[in-house]
C-alpha cells in the first residue's frame, strides 16, 4: 500500500541517517538482531519502529556529532506533544500536494508535518529541509537565509524543494530522522533502494547556515539543476562579486 511504501521509506532513511552518524559498522550490529551480518527487511523495520515510538536511542547522533546545536527534548515521559499520526485519504494527499504547489510558486518554504508527509516524501524531487523549534536561537538566526534560499531555489532551479520541520509541532517527524539538535539540516536525496525501489539517502548539511553556502551545497550534490544555466552562471558570478541580487527570466 502506499502508506507502507511510505513506512519504508522514512525507515530507510533512519538506517541510512545512523549509517551517517555513527559509521556503517556501527548501524548494523545495531540491527542486525540475529548476528547473521545482515540486516533483514523485519530487522530493519523493527528498529524504525522503535526508532519512531522513541523506544530506541541506538543509532542516533551522540552528542559529540551533534555539538553546536540545541538539543532536542521531548517532554517527560517520551511524549511529544505532536500531531496524531494519521492515514491519509486520496483526496487528502491530493489537496497536500496543491498546498506543496502554491508554496513552490510563491517561493515559500514547504512547511512538512504528519497530515502532508505522504504528499512531499513521493521520490519526485530531492528535498533540503531543516527541523527546528521556535526557541532554538540558532534557528530563529538563520531563518531569513532559509527564506532567501527557498525563494531562490523554488524560482531559479529544478529537482529540488526547501523543506521545514517544525518539532513542537511534529515532534513523531523529527524522532524517526532521530533528530538530536536544532537546527537538524539534511538534503533528502532521491535514490533508488538496494531493492530497486525508490527511495531517499539522507545527507546531513554540516556547513554555514547561510543562503549562499546551502545552495552551493545543494550544486555540488546534484541535487538541483538551474532552470537556466547561463543565466544562473552569470548570477552567481555577479553576486559573489557586487553582492546584488539578480533575477533570472523563467
């Protein structure tokens, strides 16, 4: 079903999000359960279950890997406060992806929680998306160079969608990618999985929170394509020169 294919798929990206963090070695003695040196699809579920239910801490980013940033808390108990997880209806899924179109067109950030995940994690676009919290200080401080970059990304390129997570809000979110800090940044990349389906390889974004390194990030990935490549050329060398903004014709 599509909500399984889903389920896999933010299970993968947990694997390879502790195969980032911790080393591949590492991640798979985690899983592997039976000690057959290989990760089963039951093994690999299971821990994206506890993963998500936050009944696993294995895995995830120590706190040494996760230096600089805040660190993430989710209430006493293990409970996030978060917005039920839900199964969402055709109509449903169709309406998220309308709202996921107005805020490319307007240049907005794509605001991701539990009810549009379906609708944004479909494996048609790479997706750069920061999770953050309104108190994170660190947040609110690179929040105009988020708007900047969605803007310029969402109007001058292709293959690529700026993404925000907020944690108070979607806090389910954020403890399946087993987000430890804030501000998490990671490009979402879409891939094809060992099993040949489609799927996505996270890659955590470790640079300066500014515009102009993000989108330089997002290049040397791959993981966007000017709508206009000499006009995006001629751009970039303007910028980096004059520090003035230029607008490409679409």
């Amino acid at each position: 079903s599509s909500m399984r294919r889903l389920f896999l798929l933010l299970a993968l990206s947990v694997l390879l999000f502790a195969v980032g963090c911790i080393g591949q070695e590492a991640a798979q003695s985690v899983m592997d359960k039976d000690g057959d040196g290989k990760v089963s699809t039951e093994e690999f579920l299971e821990h994206a279950q506890k993963q998500a239910s936050g009944e696993s801490s294995e895995g995830v980013c120590t706190d040494e890997t996760c230096s600089g940033h805040h660190h993430a808390s989710h209430g006493e108990g293990g409970e996030s406060g978060g917005e039920a997880a839900g199964m969402p209806t055709k109509e449903e899924i169709e309406a998220a992806k309308a709202e996921v179109a107005a805020a490319v067109a307007k240049g907005l950030p794509i605001e991701m929680t539990n009810a549009n995940t379906a609708a944004i994690l479909d494996c048609t676009s790479n997706i750069f998306v920061k999770f953050s919290t309104s108190w994170c200080g660190h947040c609110v401080r690179m929040q105009p160079d988020w708007l900047k970059l969605a803007k310029e990304v969402h109007r001058d390129y292709k293959g690529c969608i700026v993404v925000s997570v907020d944690c108070e809000r979607s806090a389910e979110l954020c403890q399946i990618f087993s987000v430890q800090g804030y501000p998490t940044i990671m490009l979402l990349k879409a891939v094809k999985t060992p099993e040949g389906e489609p799927g996505y390889q996270p890659i955590p974004y470790q640079q300066a929170r500014e515009k102009g390194a993000m989108l330089g990030f997002l290049r040397q990935q791959k993981a966007c394509r000017a709508k206009n490549f000499i006009m995006a050329t001629l751009k970039s060398i303007f910028a980096s020169i004059f520090d003035i903004q230029v607008t490409m014709p679409k």
